[in-house]
C-alpha cells in the first residue's frame, strides 16, 4: 500500500488499504464475538494496542519506502 502511494497509484493503494482493514479486523471481531466473558474495558484495551501497533508500523513502512526510493537514482 505504501508503495503505491508513493508512486500515485491510487486503485492499488485502495486495494491494498481495504486488505489491510480487512486481515487487520478480522482479530477484532473474532475477539469481539468469542469475548463475551470479558469487561468492556479489556476489550477496549486491547484494541487500543491493536490500533496503535498498526498505525506505528504503517507509519514506518511508509517512511521506509519513501527512503528507498529517495535513494533510488534510477527513477530520476
């Protein structure tokens, strides 16, 4: 997804960005359904660590491939 960002391809960053939410919610429901048992709270919790996980590694990946490519003398 970062990839086609960078080079503006926007149909491959959609597609690439609802697989994403899709492989990254599929946890969440499974713990929101399986769950029942659980405080709120814990819930909340760990989806909280899930959100926060995600976003910091798409954050470096984006920064990483933007590195890369600035590095990259080909493309000029």
């Amino acid at each position: 997804m970062a990839v086609a960002r960078k080079y503006r391809e926007m149909r491959q960053s959609i597609l690439w960005g609802g697989l994403t939410m899709v492989s990254l919610s599929a946890p969440d429901v499974y713990l929101s359904t399986a769950s029942r048992g659980l405080l709120w709270v814990a819930d909340g919790v760990v989806l909280l660590l899930m959100a926060t996980v995600g976003s910091v590694s798409a954050i470096k990946l984006q920064q990483k491939v933007s590195l890369s490519a600035s590095l990259n003398c080909d493309d000029v």
